[in-house]
C-alpha cells in the first residue's frame, strides 16, 4: 500500500493507530465464569450482617467485575494507552466530584443553622410537615430578599426579623440570626 | 503484546473514507471519538450514583427499610443476563475480527433477545411496584406502600418516596440505555447480514459492543446499590 500518513506536515512510516488483539474464545468463557462467581458472591454476602462493611465489600466486588469487563470484554488490556488514559481520566473526576460534595455536605451543618437553610428531615419526622415547613421558611427568605433589594442597600440584619413579623409560625430555623451576612 | 501490522497496513475497504490516509487512522479515530463518549456517559451516571450515596449518608435507615422492597433475585437473574448479553456482544467483535459473518448475526440475536429479557424482567420488577403505590415522586402513595410493605413483613421508616426517586431514576435512565442498544445493535444485524464486516472493517460492531459494555458496567453497581445494600 502507498498511502502515506503525515504528522505536522512530515510524512511517518510505521504508524500504528488501532492495536488489534484477537482474544481466544477460552479467555471470554473464563471471565464470563469469573463474573458469574463474582456476582454469586455479592448476593450470598448481602444475606450476611456484615454491618458497616457491607458497603465496601459490595463495592470491591463491583470494581473487580468491572475491571474484568474493561480489559477483557472491551479489549482495554490490549488496546492504545490513549484510550485506557481518557477512560481513567473520568474515573479521577469522578473521585474529586464525590470527595468535594459529600466534604461540603458534611462539613456544612454549622453554616445552615447561621443561615437557616432548610436542609435535613430529621429521622422519624413527618414529611408533609416538613415540607410545609420548608415553603414557610423559604417564602419568607424570598420576601425578606425582595424587600432589601427594594431598599436598595438595606441591612441584612434587618431581614429576618421582617420575615419573622410576616409569618409568626415560622419554625426555629427560619431564624436566622442578626447581623450574620447573607449575600 | 500485540500483532498489529503483522500482515502489513490493511487494504482499503468499501467504507474507507476518503478524509483519512489509511485504514488503521479512520478505524482509531471512530474509537478514540467512542472512548470520549463512553467517558461522558460516566459522567452522566456519576451524578446519579452521587446522589444515591448523599442521600445514604443522610438517610440510612430510610435507604436500607425501603431497598427490601426490591427483589434480589429479579436484580440477580437480570445482572446473570446482562454479564451473558457482554459475553455475546465480545464473542460478536470476536466474530468480526476473524471474519466470520454467520457467528457475528448469531452473536448479536443472542445479545438482543439477553437486552429484551432484561427490558421484560425490568417491566415485571416496575410493574408490581406501581401496583403498590410506589410510583416516582409526588405520585408515590405513602398508605398503599405502606400496605405493601407490611404485607411483606417490612416497616417504612423515613421518606421512602426519595429512595424510590432514585432507585427511577438510575433504573430507568439505564433502562433508556438498554433500550438505545437494541436500536444500535438491531443497525448492526442488519448490516451484518449484508456482509459489511470482515477482519478489514468492523469498527461499528466494535463499537457498539464498547457501548453495550459500559451498559453492563452500569448496571454491574447499580446492582449492589440498590438492590443488595446492607
């Protein structure tokens, strides 16, 4: 074949895009079995107490049939690193998307209580009335927010205890406390 | 490690487009713009299994009353089916890759009849909880599921309308997946009867079976997830 493949305007000999690798039928038997297995281990554990472990060991499990089906049934052992990289690189976002949420959500607690943000139906509450909580607080925010921006620089600390006059039923959390900025 | 360009560079093919200098550059570009795709579509599901998990942390015992609502073994038989339907999809691209036509049709039948037994057991599983009052969102019945579940010698505890929102949503965007692939997959029956694959070109059964398995990857953690969690 004469065709010629360039890089930056110079032509390249022996350049290889697509690494091809027939697998033998024997490796997709061995793994479909070792998926089998793996899946019949999760159920047995999940019948099993283990408590706060569980999560884990399920989430190993998962992880190990996963990199079962990438490198075998997606051919990612055999393939171009390129493509190994650009799947390894959601896997990294994916970990700074988890890890940075669930660090805000859990070290927030304090600032919601300042702010009085609705946040957390405490176990065992009623829901519809914690909705109707939530409505009470939020349209009392808005009004507050809606009368600042009318007095143009109003203080913050004046706010809540607008909202506060506006719906006396308002609960605990609705208020927010004085002089605590608000953007 | 790999045999590639053993036999020399391939010869053109009748798909070879004309923008390309060889064969290897078109069939490692169509790849290359699969593996970004497949990339997003992780993305995509992140955010899904990232909500699961906030509300985990908030609301175990929420999350852990209203999972023994689900079936283990309709989850168990259609995860068995779908890690087979991968089998055959990666027997199909192996079918391709040695140019036999007959094994890559019998391949992919196989693998859409796995993708309709999991739509069928799916519809089963979503059926019986509608029946019950457990619907997605505002129209989930609190009294009816409620029933339900004592019926089954389980107690609600919590907001279980939020883990049933959930357990919707994941399931049936992956459901929206499954159904795709039947699409896609149905494409490349058709054009393998035809004979458009051979060992020169077979980057759409490739693929197509890259994104059947980054179905199945999904599946493989939603399994435990929702159904298995402890």
């Amino acid at each position: 074949m004469t065709t010629k493949t360039f890089l930056n305007g110079k032509p390249i000999d022996d350049v290889i895009e697509v690494h091809e690798h027939v697998s033998p039928m024997s490796t997709y038997i061995k793994v479909l079995g070792a998926l089998f297995v793996l899946t019949g281990l999760t159920y047995a554990v999940s019948f099993a107490d283990l408590g706060s472990a569980g999560l884990p060991v399920a989430m190993v499990v998962a992880f190990a049939k996963a990199a079962l089906v990438c490198m075998f049934f997606m051919h990612l052992r055999y393939d171009d690193r390129y493509h190994v990289f650009v799947f390894l690189s959601t896997l990294i976002f994916v970990a700074i998307f988890f890890t940075f949420t669930i660090f805000d959500l859990q070290s927030r607690d304090r600032l919601n209580e300042e702010q009085g943000t609705f946040f957390r139906v405490e176990q065992g509450a009623d829901w519809d009335e914690a909705q109707r909580g939530n409505k009470r607080v939020v349209d009392a925010k808005a009004k507050a927010d809606r009368k600042a921006a009318a007095e143009g620089k109003a203080s913050d600390a004046a706010a809540p205890a607008d909202a506060k006059a506006a719906d006396g039923s308002a609960p605990a959390d609705a208020k927010a406390p004085d002089g605590k900025a608000a953007p | 490690m790999s045999r590639a360009h053993a036999d020399g560079p391939k010869a053109p093919h009748a798909f070879f487009q004309h923008h390309y200098n060889t064969v290897e550059q078109q069939a490692g570009a169509a790849k290359l713009g699969m593996w970004v795709f497949l990339a997003t579509e992780i993305l995509m599901f992140s955010g899904l299994f990232l909500a699961y998990f906030v509300v985990r942390m908030f609301y175990p015992e929420m999350v852990l009353s209203s999972h023994e609502l689900l079936s283990k073994t309709m989850g168990g038989i259609n995860t068995v089916v779908l890690l087979t339907s991968s089998f055959t999809m990666a027997m199909a691209v192996r079918a391709a890759q040695v140019g036999n036509t007959p094994a890559i049709v019998r391949n992919l039948i196989l693998t859409i009849v796995c993708a309709l037994v999991f739509m069928v057991v799916k519809y089963i599983e979503y059926s019986g909880k509608f029946a019950n009052g457990i619907l997605p969102g505002k129209y989930f019945d609190y009294a009816r599921a409620a029933e339900y579940a004592q019926a089954h010698g389980h107690e609600l505890v919590g907001l279980p309308h939020i883990f049933f929102g959930l357990y919707f949503c994941m399931t049936g965007l992956h459901g929206v997946h499954v159904l795709v692939g039947i699409g896609v997959l149905l494409w490349i029956l058709v054009r393998a009867k035809r004979g458009h694959f051979g060992p020169q070109y077979f980057t759409p059964v490739e693929n197509v079976g890259l994104y059947w398995h980054i179905v199945d990857l999904v599946w493989i953690f939603l399994f435990p997830l929702l159904y298995l969690v402890k």
